[in-house]
C-alpha cells in the first residue's frame, strides 16, 4: 500500500448497481418509518401532494448533480464541483456541509436499526437509550467493516437487503389495499393531490420533511469514480422516479388503514403500526425486520459518502494527507471510512446523555435539514452556471440543464430558511453552529498554509 497510491477500484460497479445504491441510500423503509406521522401531522391528506412536488424539487436537483457527473464524475462530488466552478471556499462549504450531515445522520440511523433489532431480540430494552447506543455501535462497526472490503461487496449486501425489503413492503401493500381500500380510515378524493389545497405555510412546513424522504440518492454521485461511464446518472434518474411513486403509494396505504390517533400514536414506527393493524402477532415484527434492514441499508450509503468526499479532500491537501490512502488489496479509502466510524460512534454515545430514543431521533433529523439544503443548493445552482449556455439554445435544453436545476435550487434555499426559522433552538444552534466550525477550520488552515511559506 502506497500513500501515493490515488486510484479508487475504476469501473466497479453499472446502472444497476448505482441505482440499487441510490434506493438503498433514501432508505425507503426507515424514511415511510420515521417520517410519515410528522407528515401527515404537518398536512394531513395533503401528504402525497407534498411528497409529489417535492419530488419534482428533488428531480430538478438529481438533473443538476447527473449533469456535473457527465463532466467530471469525482468521488467528491458536490465539493469538487462547486470549487471547480466558483471558488474552493464555497466547494468547502458544500462539502463540510454534506460531511456534516452524513456524521449527525449517523446517529438517527443507528438509532431506529438498534431499537429494531431490540424489539426482535430483547424488547424490554428497545426503549433504553444505553442499550440502543450500544445495539447502535454495533451496527455501524459492521457496516464500517463491508464498506472497507469494497463497493462490490456493499453493493451485493444492499440488494439482498433491498429485495428483502421489497418483499416485506409488497405483503403489507397487497394486504392493507385488499382490506381497507373499500372501507379507508380517510376517503380518498382528488382534493388529495390538489396543488391549490396548500397555503405557502402549510406546504413550507412540510417540505423538509418531504425532502427527507429522497434524502441519500446522492450516494450514487459519489461513486462516480467507481462507477462505469454514463451509469451513475441513468441509477439516480430511474431511482427518484421509482421513489417518488413509492413514496405516493405508502402515504396512500398509511391514509386508508390508520386513523388520525393510530398516525399519532405510531410516532416514529408507522410501518409496524400497519403491520400490527394487518397481521396478528408475530407476524406483524415483519415490519420490525423491514425497518432495520433499510436502516442499514441509509447507514451503508452514510458511510460510503462521507468516506469518499473525505478521501476527495484529502487528495486535494484540504484534509490530512493519510485520510486519502487507499487500501492495496479493496482499493477503497479506508482511512477516510474509519474516521467517519470513530465520529459516528462519538456522536451515537453522546447522544446517548439525551432523554429518550425519540429525542435523539427528533434531534438529529431536524439538525441536518440546513445542510442538506445547503449543499444541494450550491450544487445545483453550480450546474446551472457551468451550463448557462444551454438556455439559449432550445427549450428543452434550457429547461433539462439550467431552468429545472435552477427551480430546485431555489426552491431548496426557501426550504432551508423555513426549516430554519421553524425548528428548535438546539437544532438550530447544531446546523449553524456545524457550519460555522467548518469556515474556522479552512480559514485557519489558509493562515497556517500562508505563514509556512
């Protein structure tokens, strides 16, 4: 193993692998788990239409990064672009803000495959938020582990995982539908999917969490690198079109079969609210298992990420030299995927000093809702400038590279200011204050690099 030694394992992986990553990395699963009560609390019935248009925000912004990708597929992505085209500074943010998110994720991902895994093999602990940490660390250690063998080998773990989730999904869908759709807890009307239905308040207060959902397909452009020609970008475009529908499809199930207290009731573990309503016990843990193999799957596409943006900085002399060496034998960046294990298990037991599991997941979600607009903005808005010249010759070019691209950023900047304004001081504090510690460390390590010659 040489430390001069730059070269990802070119070619590993297709189409479709990079869209099997791309699913695997929204966690489809774990996000209808999670986040449907908050939504349907935010909007009621108006939850599919959320998810909808948000999709079409989020398409606008999976054209910008496929449109860089054809460029210069790089493993760091949204930061190499974004420096490229306008100034390193504003690539860092764009990376630091990325890395940041992917760190504070690690602890509402861990969390919900920890108390998962509980409630299938110790249920009197799936409350206890030290046997949750510790479930947690677990899971990201073995995770940490498949991501250093290589890309193959996370791949070919995310499609046994994903099929078995698809299969869990599909046995809930048929069965809810089959039961419920003549005699739907909430009568199903076109008003559902009226854009007009939303006041500007109602949509905003809603969008982060809509957003949410999609949130993870982006792994695929890290993989550029790894990826053979042209197949990232067909992986992300197929990927959001197939979760847009899912997404749309779920909330429906969810509406027909709960009640507005069952919703409530369900907090962060709806997919097992339906199955409870659907299945007797046992059968309902099915849920169980559908909850934390997708969680895994978010956790895998967290670390490969971040690991390959780190990798990217480091090649560039931005973050320590050694964090860029490549292991002789897999070819992957293993001290970059370690140093996301270590702050991942840092952050997992401090949050641990928190209530309750659900205040470490309510915490850690609304924390990186800035980041995640952040860097996706920045990055589209990157894509549009570079091909500003499109937009003056035809419309469908206009529309397909700057206007679209530009929509969805725009839209993820008014997104990013809502969510600020609207979610708590410590949240807020942890999304600013993550981005402000990232400016200190580039503006001192410029001084630094100034002063030694």
């Amino acid at each position: 193993m040489s430390d001069e030694d730059h070269h990802l394992a070119t070619g590993s992986i297709g189409a479709i692998e990079s869209f099997v990553m791309a699913i695997g990395g929204t966690a489809p699963a774990f996000s209808i788990a999670v986040a449907s009560a908050a939504i349907i609390g935010d909007v009621g019935t108006l939850s599919i239409a959320s998810i909808i248009y948000c999709g079409i925000i989020m398409f606008g912004l999976v054209i910008a990064f496929s449109n860089l990708n054809k460029v210069n597929p790089n493993a760091g992505a949204s930061y190499t672009w974004v420096s490229t085209i306008f100034s390193p500074f504003l690539g860092f943010v764009a990376g630091w803000s990325m890395l940041l998110s992917s760190a504070i994720f690690m602890v509402a991902a861990t969390v919900p495959a920890a108390t998962s895994t509980l409630m299938i093999f110790a249920s009197d602990y799936a409350n206890d938020t030290f046997a949750v940490t510790f479930v947690g660390a677990f899971w990201l250690s073995l995770i940490t582990f498949v991501v250093i063998k290589g890309t193959k080998f996370a791949y070919l773990l995310q499609l046994i995982m994903l099929i078995a989730e698809i299969i869990i999904i599909t046995v809930i869908v048929i069965a809810s539908l089959t039961i419920f759709f003549n005699q739907p807890m909430h009568t199903p009307e076109l008003g559902w999917l009226s854009p007009f239905s939303f006041s500007l308040k109602s949509f905003a207060s809603s969008a982060t969490t809509a957003l949410f959902f999609y949130w993870g397909w982006d792994v695929t452009m890290s993989l550029g690198e790894e990826t053979r020609k042209g197949k990232a970008e067909i992986g992300a475009l197929y990927s959001i079109t197939g979760l847009i529908l899912f997404f749309s499809l779920m909330i429906f199930v969810v509406l027909i079969t709960l009640t507005d207290e069952e919703i409530f009731r369900s907090n962060s573990n709806i997919l097992f609210a339906l199955a409870e309503k659907i299945f007797p016990s046992p059968w309902s843990y099915i849920a169980i298992i559908c909850t934390m193999l997708s969680t895994i799957g978010t956790i895998e596409g967290q670390i490969l990420q971040f690991s390959r943006c780190v990798f990217a900085m480091s090649r560039d002399n931005i973050l320590p030299h050694y964090l860029s060496v490549i292991h002789s034998k897999w070819q992957t960046p293993w001290a970059a995927t370690l140093v996301m294990w270590a702050l991942g298990i840092i952050f997992l037991f401090c949050s641990s000093f928190l209530p309750s599991v659900n205040a470490i997941l309510k915490a850690s979600i609304s924390a990186i809702g800035l980041q995640i607009c952040l860097y996706m903005s920045m990055t589209a808005i990157a894509s549009a400038w570079h091909y500003r010249h499109k937009i003056y010759k035809n419309m469908s070019s206009a529309v397909y590279y700057v206007l679209w691209p530009l929509f969805g950023a725009l839209s993820m900047i008014a997104i990013g200011v809502v969510s600020l304004l609207s979610t708590d001081l410590n949240a807020t504090l942890l999304g600013l204050g993550g981005i402000a510690i990232g400016v200190m460390i580039y503006v001192v390590r410029n001084r630094l690099s100034l002063s030694s010659s």
